[in-house]
C-alpha cells in the first residue's frame, strides 16, 4: 500500500471515528438528561427503549472504530 492509500485509509478511519463519537454524544445526552432529572427529582420518566438501544448501538459502533484504528496503527506503524 502506498503512502498516499495509507493516508487515505486512515483519514477514512478519522472521519467514521468523528461520525461515530458525535452519534454517541447525542444518545448518551439522551439517556443522561433522563436520568439527571430523575436524580433531581424533576421527573420520573425512564429512558425509552428506543433510546436506550440508540445508546447501545452508538457505543458498539465507535468501539468497533476504535479498534479498527488500533489494528490500523499496529499494521503501519
């Protein structure tokens, strides 16, 4: 692989792991307000399933990135 695929791949590997870090923002903020509020006793609404699979999803997916960007850096290192 040269240099310029190397580089290619990794900026690929870059912008999926930004992807996936911002949707896995986005649900944790979810299920977090919800159970801020319980806390703060402003509600008693428990996170929806849906969100709560959002959640999971979202972090499998940028721990999947993550990995593959360790195998990356192990290989071209």
């Amino acid at each position: 692989m040269s240099e310029s695929d190397i580089y290619f791949e990794w900026q690929k590997l870059c912008d999926e792991h930004e992807a996936a870090k911002n949707a896995y923002s986005q649900a944790f903020s979810a299920v977090n307000q919800k159970f801020a509020a319980i806390a703060r006793q402003n509600s008693r609404a428990n996170p929806i399933d849906g969100e709560i699979s959002e959640f999971e999803t979202t972090w499998d997916t940028l721990e999947d990135v993550k990995q593959r960007m360790k195998r990356f850096v192990k290989t071209y290192s």
